[in-house]
C-alpha cells in the first residue's frame, strides 16, 4: 500500500514487491515507446534497491502502485524533453504588496513610475535566481554524462540530483550555501550521498567575494566515473558555465520574466 510523504504519496513503504514494481514501471514506459529510457531505468533500479528514495508524489485519484510510476515516468520524460533552457517563465502568482513599493518610494525618494520599474526589475532577478539552479543542473547533466553520471531529472529520486551509473554515487546539488558541506551519508552499504553547492562566499579585507566550489565537483566526477575513461578529466568551471547561460539566455530570453 501506499505511505503518506511530507509532499504527496510514496511507494517507499509499498508492499508491492521488486517483481511488480517491475512490472508497472515497463507499463508505463511503454504507452511512450518511443523515448529512450535507459538512464531512466538505472535510476528506477537505484531507488528499488532503496525505497526511501522514490519521492513523494501528489496524485489525484487513484493512489496505487501503477498510478505512482506511471506519473513518475512521465515527470521524468517531460523534464527531459523539455529542459530548463526550453522552458517559458510564468507571471507570479500573487500581486505584489504596495505597502511595498511606497516603502521604497519615500526611502528612496523616487517616483511611483521609477517605483514600478525597479519592481520589474527586482521581478526580472527572482525569475532568474528561480531558473538558475535548473539550468546549473542542465549544464552539469551534460558536462559529467561522459563520464558516466545520470541526471535524476523530474524528481525521480528524493532529494537527490546525479547518481553514476552503477548506482554507487548519489549526488546532491545546490547552487550556493552558507555552510561547508563535504560530509556523506549512506543509504545502504556500498552506496554514498555526495553533497556539492556552486557559490561559497570568502573575506578579503573586509570586503566579501565569491568562492566558486567547481574543482570539488570536478573531483567527485572523475573519482566516480564509470565511463569516459579514455577521455580528459572533466573541467567544469565557473568561465565555461557562464558562457553556456549566457548562450541560453541569448536564445530563450522568456525563461524569466518581470511580470
């Protein structure tokens, strides 16, 4: 039977067993027969062998087994055929407050017009920051997928974001933290959470500058690859990461927006 998650249904707890797990899950992958699921099928056998990793899930309806995959299969597909750098920003879904803005108006001594426009703008960077870590995520998927690594796209494991291809490796990413955050735990024996965030911050003369973290990341691919032996270490950086943002945002320029 199904538990009940924090943030929807689980099948962590489900009585079902491996063989009919089995079973629902290649029913749903084949009314798409047409996609390709092969890293999908690693992850589903990853979190198989740890069920505490199928996340939660909200269902309308039918709360079974059968109901759980096939929307977990069909996350995953939309998230892959339609990644962050594809996708169309919408408005937000509350009305600003005006005390707000007539806050800044008298603080600041500008007008309701020039009011407004900072607003836009303000608008214009929390789209952004809501997108970036997607497409840090994007940027990372095909940078380390040489190297054997998948990207649980769509929410397909809980909490976490890579695994390597023989499941060994799980890899959680976050695009900055206040915090250091080398540790690991395990799930099961022989299996790792790994845990990287993009953007520390270090003190020069007071003055604060950002520390960017892409030599640890470089570190946890090469160390646990199971592919791409023969090619260069991977070499992500913060020059290159920015080059693919920018190259995204020149094509797509409505995945943020100010309304």
């Amino acid at each position: 039977m199904f538990s009940v998650a924090k943030n929807g249904y689980t099948i962590a707890k489900s009585s079902e067993s491996d063989q009919k797990l089995r079973q629902y899950y290649n029913y749903a992958k084949s009314l798409e027969s047409h996609f390709t699921y092969d890293e999908l099928d690693i992850i589903f056998e990853v979190a198989l062998q740890s069920r505490e990793l199928f996340p939660g899930i909200n269902l309308a309806g039918n709360k079974t087994a059968s109901a759980y995959l096939l929307r977990w299969v069909n996350d995953y597909r939309s998230a892959i055929i339609t990644p962050p750098s594809a996708r169309i920003a919408n408005p937000k879904s509350a009305c600003s407050d005006p005390a707000i803005k007539q806050i800044v108006m008298v603080t600041q001594h500008i007008s309701q017009v020039d009011a407004s426009a900072q607003e836009k703008h303000h608008n214009l960077f929390m789209s952004a920051e809501n997108i970036q870590g997607n497409l840090l995520e994007e940027y990372i998927a095909i940078n380390s997928r040489p190297y054997g690594w998948i990207w649980c796209a769509g929410n397909t494991l809980h909490a976490i974001d890579f695994c390597n291809r023989d499941g060994s490796v799980l890899l959680q990413i976050k695009n900055k933290s206040n915090t250091e955050n080398s540790s690991s735990s395990n799930i099961r024996e022989g299996t790792s959470i790994l845990k990287w965030y993009r953007l520390g911050t270090k003190t020069i003369q007071k003055k604060l500058y950002p520390a960017y973290k892409w030599d640890s990341l470089n570190r946890i691919i090469n160390d646990h690859k199971t592919a791409g032996f023969h090619l260069p270490p991977c070499n992500m950086s913060e020059e290159h990461y920015v080059q693919f943002i920018t190259r995204i945002a020149e094509q797509n320029p409505s995945m943020i927006t100010s309304e």
